[in-house]
C-alpha cells in the first residue's frame, strides 16, 4: 500500500440548513478556483432548479480544489432526511468528514443520522461548528452536545479526539481559538486542518482496476456517466473494463473518456490512478453500487445497505375529465418507463407494478423525498395521479410493525403545551424536553410516522409560524392502533362548468376555499375543506337567477374571502384514502376516487 499524499476525499455533511453548500462556496473562492473577475452565483453547487428555489440540496454533488498542490475532492451532501440516500453513497468516496453543527440549533436528528453513517464507515471526522457569528450563538455548549452524540454512537477513542474549528462559511472564515471581538480574516486554518487530519487514501497503484460506482451523472452528448472512488490500480481512455452487476453477472464494456472534477466542471484527462476520484463515460446501462473492474480481474466491492423506504404512494395514469389537457406525456408507457428510469439514479426510491397496468406503487424515504420525484416529472410535461402517502408496515417476528420517528420541535416556551397536545393525539410519546438559547424550548418525541402525516402545517399554524420541526427514522415498533388524523371534510363540486362569484359566495359559509371565481372545475373535484368534518357537495358554478327586480350584475357586490392556495406538500398531506391528487404541469386539483355522489354513497353504504 502506498498513500497518495496530494489528495484528500472529504465530505461535507450535517443537518438540513446548517450552511455545507455555502461553506462550500467559501472553499472554492478561496482556493482560487474562478478568476478575479468571475461572476459565481451564491450555494455555486445547487445546480438543479427546484433546489435553488427551495434552497435546499436534493442530490449530492462532487467538486474539488487545490491547496498549497494538494487535490481537495470534496462532496456536497444533502441535510433532509429524506434524501439520506444521497448521504449513504456519497460517504463510499471518501476518507473523512467535516461534520458541520449550527451553533445555535446544535444536534438535531439529521446530525446523529449522518455521523452514525460516517462511523459506521470508520470515516475521521472534523468538527465544524458553523454560524457562530449568528445571534444568540453557543459554540462551547454545542461542541459538548456533539462530544455526547459521538459516545452516545459508541465513538473510537480516536473519533473522540477529533479536532474542533469554529467558522462562519457565510463570511468566509474559521479559528481554532474563538474570540468574537477579532473572528478570523480567511478559512486557511480549515484547509490547514483538512490537509494535517483527513487521511490520504492508501492506493494499490500496481494491483487490477477496481472501481465502485457512488454515483450517475448524465450527458446529453455522451449519455450516463459513472462517478467513483478508484479503490486500486489505474484506468486509461478507451481501457476494456468487466462490469460486476448487482445481480452477480459480468459483462464487459469500455472507457471511452475519463473525466476529473475542478471546481464546478470535469475536465478531460488521459489517466487516473487509485485514490482519485473520477467521472467515467461509455458505459450504457451502469447502475449505482456497480463495480468496474480490470478485464481480466472481474471482482465485485460491497455496497453500503441504504435504508429501506419508509412512505409509498400509487401513481396511476389521469383518468379525470380534464385529462390530457396539459401533459405531453399521459399514457400508462410513458409513466413506467419514467418511474423505472429515476430507480437508475435514486437509490432510496422503490418502484413495483400493480396487478393493473395503469398503476405504480412507488416508495421513498419520505413526503418530501416523494414530492421532489412529482414536482420533476410534472415540470418534464407528465400528467399522472397520485394517492395520499401511507406507511409501510413491516412484519417483525410475527408482529405487525410501523416505523418511528424521532420527531424534534423548536418552539417559543408559550407554545409548548399546543405542541404537547398536538404531539400526544397523534399517538406521539415524549422522551425529552428542555431549554434552548432566547426563551425556545426543544421537545422530544418518538411518534408514528403516519402521526406525521400533515403534522407540519397544523403545528406552524399553531405557532403563528415561528416553530422548527425534524424527524429522523428512529425503528420500528408494535402497531400502535388506529388513529385519525384528518379532523375536517371537503367541499366537492357538484357540476362541471366554471366557478362563479355567487356560487362560491355560498359555497365559503361552509368552510375554505382552494379555488377563485373563473376556474374551471369538474364533478367530484374538491374546492374546499368544510369546517366539519363530513363531505359536502356544493354547487360552485351557481349562477343567480334573473328577475325583474333584480339584475345579474349585482353579482359584482360579493365580497370573496381569497382561496387558500395549496402547495404540492400541503394537497399530499391534506388527502384522504378516498382521495387523489390530479397533477399535470400547469394545475394541481384534489378530487374524489368516486368523481359522482350517488356511486360515492353506494360505496359508503357498502
């Protein structure tokens, strides 16, 4: 073995919102990766839309830089639960950790969860307490909560002597020795420490190629390409390679270019040896946690076990009145080979057929794991339904089981009963509770999964918006029993036609309004929720009648309440089991399974 001592493989992982990507902007403008004049966008490594607008991290990305001649290869990884897929293959690439905690938030479920996967990999980590200049900051206490975390994970003595740096990645800087009256001008001490403390991967430069794929990039021109850690020997442009499948077979294919990160882009290179990281392309068909191997070497490395999915939802091709109004793609072919082409590079999704060729039970880490696959889909031109999110049960010793999760709330000290309350009808159980900086209080929970289901709108309703929810998967326990969540029922349409000003002036004495006057609806299509908690069939397109006393243009004195406007989370979360969410690219529309009243009765009576 010999170690490769100009390059370090690190990944940068945390819990949502706790600054990677823009620690990760930091690092490359300091390494001098652009140029003076260069114009670079903020959070550089969100790439894909949706995770600019929602200003989260979907899919973990590859990136590296040069310091003082050592290569940086470093790997941005999501902080959502939902996506800890990602997570899981991105930490096969790598030697090492900066494990990144808020200095006000602390460890927060998403924490625990990345670092046990790192020690799970014998990873050395670096500690990283980020946003100490944020107000009400308590870097000392949140390096001991992290100190107790790795004991609580069973950590190494040699993980528990990790090195500890206080940054601040939005301005750009990080100190061994914190002194809020002089914070530090750059982020050499990080680099400095990354170098001296993440090991250089020990390489076999002589031994076959071996190669695992972490994970799939793709080119329009060149098509899917293979992104990993060289485990042991070299590979040249054009090198015949066996392909080791995940069904044990081999087969055989050929590099036709190799690329390596810099910066935000690859560059085009001849070679690469053991311990690099790099981008292989030519290879048609490869799938994650494939292994490429030397031609006459054919031997397949292990791949990390990702977390079974937890949520799963029927997607099934639009059958509404209006379909095939908006989408491109709309049939039953288009659907499938949509859902299986996302299994090549979403590790964490399940896809199964149903015993209708119409219909895809599809199952993922969670509702917003599950909710950035429609929101994609719907933005390529799809038309499709989808049923509400139920919980995957498991049995366990011939018990039925349901998954847990550790639920964590941060919310003003006034509102901790509200939550408490909320928590425990859910079936929630409290396992901890106590202060946080300025007047917060942290409130522990292991609660259902499916008690999740639309908890997090309810509970920002109920804290005028100012609490914090995160859940983790916590195991798998007993069936707790039946439990309602859904307290309200729906306003349906009663007709197709347009919706007008008198009708839905009716119409909001019964409840809330997701639609305004002018939208076209259909029968059985849901326009509202009712105050109580039984389905009523309301008549939004109601015209009033014309007399000789009174003209149809007074129509224009109704006052309308404005609708309440539904997001793709929210319909998800508001559905019952009789309902489906109609999505197509330019409309979302709740409706019943049932679309007609007196079949809907039959069905009910039954």
């Amino acid at each position: 073995m010999t170690e490769r001592k100009n390059i370090r493989n690190i990944a940068i992982i945390a819990h949502v919102d706790h600054g990677k990507t823009t620690l990760v902007d930091a690092l490359l403008k300091q390494s001098g990766i652009f140029r003076e004049n260069e114009q670079v966008d903020e959070r550089a490594m969100d790439s894909n839309d949706l995770e600019r607008e929602r200003g989260i991290t979907i899919l973990a990305k590859n990136t590296s830089l040069l310091y003082n001649g050592v290569k940086i290869n470093i790997i941005d990884t999501p902080g959502h639960a939902d996506f800890g897929g990602e997570v899981e293959r991105g930490l096969e690439m790598v030697d090492g950790v900066l494990l990144l905690v808020d200095a006000f938030e602390g460890c927060m479920p998403q924490t625990r969860f990345v670092l046990s996967k790192a020690f799970a990999l014998n990873l050395k980590p670096i500690i990283v307490v980020n946003k100490v200049d944020r107000p009400n900051a308590r870097p000392y206490e949140v390096v001991d909560e992290v100190l107790d975390l790795f004991i609580d994970l069973g950590a190494t003595e040699e993980q528990l002597d990790t090195p500890v740096i206080y940054a601040s990645g939005r301005d750009g800087w990080a100190t061994a020795e914190y002194n809020p009256e002089q914070p530090n001008k750059d982020l050499k001490e990080l680099f400095e420490l990354i170098v001296n403390e993440i090991p250089c991967p020990d390489c076999e430069d002589d031994a076959p190629f071996q190669m695992l794929v972490s994970n799939i990039d793709y080119d329009d021109y060149t098509g899917r390409i293979a992104v990993g850690k060289i485990q042991r020997g070299k590979i040249n442009t054009n090198m015949q390679l066996s392909v080791c499948r995940a069904d044990g077979s081999v087969s055989r294919s050929k590099a036709t270019k190799l690329y390596m990160f810099e910066g935000l882009s690859k560059s085009v290179v001849d070679e690469a040896g053991a311990g690099d990281v790099v981008a292989i392309s030519g290879i048609t068909d490869i799938n994650i946690g494939e292994t490429l191997c030397d031609v006459n070497n054919p031997e397949a490395l292990p791949f990390v076990k990702i977390d079974d999915p937890v949520l799963s939802m029927t997607f099934s091709v639009n059958d509404s009145p209006f379909a095939g109004q908006d989408g491109k793609f709309v049939t039953s072919r288009h659907l499938r080979d949509r859902l299986f082409r996302e299994l090549d590079s979403n590790i964490a999704l399940r896809v199964e057929e149903t015993d209708t060729t119409e219909a895809f039970t599809v199952s993922g880490r969670g509702e917003l794991h599950l909710s950035v696959l429609i929101e994609n889909m719907r933005r390529e031109g799809y038309e499709f339904q989808v049923s509400n999110p139920v919980v995957i049960y498991k049995e366990i010793d011939g018990v039925k089981c349901e998954p847990i999760e550790r639920l964590t709330v941060d919310v003003p000290e006034e509102y901790t009963g509200t939550i408490m309350d909320g928590v425990i009808k859910r079936m929630g159980e409290m396992v901890n509770m106590y202060p946080t900086a300025q007047s917060y209080t942290r409130l522990e929970f292991l609660i259902p999964s499916r008690g999740l289901i639309g908890y997090r709108g309810e509970m920002l309703t109920a804290t005028k918006g100012t609490g914090i929810v995160n859940s983790i998967l916590e195991g798998y326990e007993p069936y707790k029993g039946d439990l309602q969540t859904r307290t309200r029922g729906t306003l349906i349409a009663w007709e197709n036609g347009e919706s007008i000003t008198y009708g839905l002036y009716n119409a909001q004495e019964r409840g809330t309004l997701f639609i305004g006057a002018g939208v076209k609806v259909y029968e059985g299509m849901i326009v509202g929720e009712n105050a109580r908690l039984e389905d009523i069939v309301v008549n939004v397109c109601k015209k009033k009648h014309v007399t000789n006393t009174r003209a149809s243009g007074s129509d224009d004195a109704l006052k309308l309440v404005p609708p309440k406007e539904m997001s793709l989370e929210q319909c998800l979360e508001f559905i019952a089991d009789d309902e489906l969410l109609e999505v197509t690219p330019n409309n979302l529309r709740m409706r019943k399974k049932i679309l007609k009243a007196d079949l809907r009765a039959k069905a009910r009576n039954k």
